[in-house]
C-alpha cells in the first residue's frame, strides 16, 4: 500500500456528489468509493493516511452541508427547481443501503459521539433515510463487521450493529440534551415499525427503562417530555402483535400506562389510550387487559370524557376486547360499565343526528350499537 494511491482514490470521491447530477451513476466513482472502504476496513496504514488527509472531518462537513442545505431549501418551497433537488437528494438517501452509509456511520460512530451537532445531524440523517423504509430499518440491525454486500451480512448481531449503539444512546442520554435526545427517539419510533429492529429492542431489555421514569409530583399534571417520547415509541411499537407482546412482558407497564393516562399534555394527550386500544384488537392479549381493572376503568371512562377523540377511542377498543371473547361479556357486563355504554350510545344517538357529514361520528355510533347488542345477549 503506497500513500499515492490512497490519494488518488480520495480526490477521485472528494467533490461532492450533491451537486452532481450524474455523480451518483458514476460507476467508476462507487468502485474507487468501495475501495477506499475497504482499505480503511483491513489497513491501519491506510486509517493514519486518512487521518492525516482529514477524511472523517471532511466527511462530517460534507454531511453538515447537506443538512444545512436541506434547511435553506425548506424555505424556499416555492421554487421548483430546489425542491426537485430536495427529492433527488431524498432518493440518494434511499439508495444509500447499496452505498453502505449504515456501515460507514457505524465506523464513524466513536468520533460522532463527540460532538453533538454531529450526532444531531447523524441522527437527522438515519431518521430520512429509515423513514418509509423497511430495508433501510432492518440494515441498522446487521453486522458491520468487514465490507461485505448487505445480504451476506449477519442479522441481529447483537455484539456489533448501530441499532444497539442507538439503543445504547437512548439509555444514556443526559437529560438536558433535549435536542439530541428527541432525534434518537424520533428514530427509534422509526425503527421499530420494523421486525428486525424490535428483535433487538426485545433482545437488549431496552423496554425495561420505560419502567423507571418518574410520573409527575405536586401540581404538576403534565407529563415529561421524555415521557411523550417513550409513549410515542411505545405506540409505534403496538402497532404489530410482536410488539404488543413486548409491552404486555413488561412487568408493571400497563398500570404504569393507566397512571399515564390521567395526566396531560399539550401535544400527545391519547398516546395511553391508542397503546390500549391496539392492544385490544390481538385474540392473545384480550385475556391479560380483562384481568386489569384499571386498564377497563379507564377504557369505560373514556365513554364519559369531554374529549371525543377519548370517546371513540374507548368504545372502539371496548369493542374490540369483547368481539368474539365470550369472556369479555361477564367482565364487561358490571353496572358502572354497562351504565356508561348505555348512556353513551343514548347521548351520541341525540348528539349526532347527520352521520354522513362525519364518519368518525358515524364510527363512534357503529362502536356504541355494538357494544350495546353484545352486551345485552346472553
């Protein structure tokens, strides 16, 4: 290995391909791209000449860049020309699983944690590219180990992949870096849409954590930011079978979710509710909500709140648990429950006499007339 020929794969790659418009079909320029990968994989020559040239600092300003330019952009949604800019560079990204960007920022991972502007713009930049993205969310999860072709890389590695050092990140964050920590969170809330990723979520007891944050005190009624965070990842989470398994092996969290639930806050008011009521509509976990009363307290008590996105919340999840759970007709069927769905479905029947106009109304209504007929059978 000579220093000449390390430089000549880095001024070949160095201009940035942003501005480019056939950069990134250039074949040549992958195949120097790779090259220069995979000398900084196996040669420690090769990592000290990189230093030397300023690689990773010129790599980080060259992301720093892109970010910056992405929020110029933004502001100027009325030009065409920056916006077909914005979406190619958004397809980039996309494409970026070929490119090896998630092995690369894993190898980059040490010197971004030194920086917070760094990490925020790493973290800005995975959220884009893992967003809408199965692929891009389960890459996250493999083995960064060497530079091998992301099918052969081993998935789930749970010694070595960048999921685990985000996860790593999310359980450590001090909590007056608000910035930081609520872009590592925006990404895990992408995450863990995916498979792959809640594997290694359930793997690493990361869940556990959830378990120790610390409800309001006082006149406090609001909860934390933090708070809003994990319940909006703890949501996304619910939204498959897999991951309301995860939540219900959570020793404690759904009566630590039903405490949630009385408090406020401005922006997410129903996270409680939603986790609830996904939870609700699996056959498997209908058993362990009938066998929380809080739980069904607070799903009742929905049919009562001045909220209407609370109401249908509720009488939707209401009705899910007892749809075809013989079961949930006798636990269901208890005076102060049966009162508030009786008393529900009379008011709706007055409140919303032109269902066509609003469907969600018309849907609150359907939930209610079933709820009732079910509960009324023998």
């Amino acid at each position: 290995f000579r220093g000449t020929h390390f430089n000549k794969l880095y001024i070949y790659i160095q201009y940035d391909p942003c501005y480019e418009e056939k950069s990134s079909k250039d074949i040549l320029k992958r195949v120097a791209a790779n090259a220069l990968m995979s000398l900084l994989a196996v040669s420690r020559r090769a990592q000290k000449r990189a230093l030397e040239a300023n690689l990773i600092d010129n790599c980080m300003e060259q992301m720093k860049h892109i970010n910056a330019q992405l929020n110029l952009d933004s502001l100027r949604p009325g030009k065409a020309a920056l916006k077909k800019k914005c979406l190619e560079m958004s397809t980039d990204l996309k494409s970026a699983l070929e490119a090896h960007l998630v092995p690369v920022l894993h190898s980059l991972w040490p010197w971004i944690l030194m920086d917070d502007s760094l990490m925020q713009i790493s973290l800005q930049l995975l959220c884009v590219y893992t967003a809408n993205f199965p692929n891009g969310c389960s890459s996250l999860c493999w083995s960064s180990c060497g530079q091998h072709p992301v099918q052969a890389a081993h998935r789930g590695a749970l010694g070595n992949s960048l999921m685990l050092c985000v996860l790593k990140l999310a359980s450590q964050m001090p909590l007056e870096n608000t910035t930081v920590q609520q872009m590592v969170f925006m990404l895990l809330s992408n995450l863990a849409l995916s498979h792959d990723c809640k594997g290694v979520i359930q793997k690493s007891n990361f869940l556990q954590n959830f378990l120790s944050l610390a409800l309001p005190k006082g006149r406090n009624k609001h909860l934390s930011n933090l708070t809003i965070l994990w319940l909006k990842l703890l949501l996304n989470i619910s939204f498959g079978e897999d991951g309301q398994q995860m939540i219900l092996r959570l020793p404690g969290c759904l009566d630590l979710l039903t405490e949630m639930s009385k408090y406020k806050h401005r922006s997410s008011p129903l996270l409680p509710l939603l986790i609830f009521h996904n939870i609700c509509f699996s056959p498997a976990n209908k058993p362990k909500i009938l066998a929380n009363e809080k739980v069904i307290t607070v799903l009742a008590g929905c049919l009562e709140s001045e909220n209407q996105n609370a109401q249908r919340i509720g009488a939707a999840a209401l009705w899910a648990l007892i749809y075809n759970y013989q079961k949930a007709k006798a636990a269901l069927k208890s005076p102060s429950v049966k009162r508030r769905v009786d008393e529900a479905y009379s008011l709706a029947k007055k409140t919303f006499p032109n269902l066509e106009e609003n469907p969600l109304n018309a849907y609150y209504l359907k939930c209610l007339e079933n709820l009732v007929q079910l509960l009324n059978s023998s």
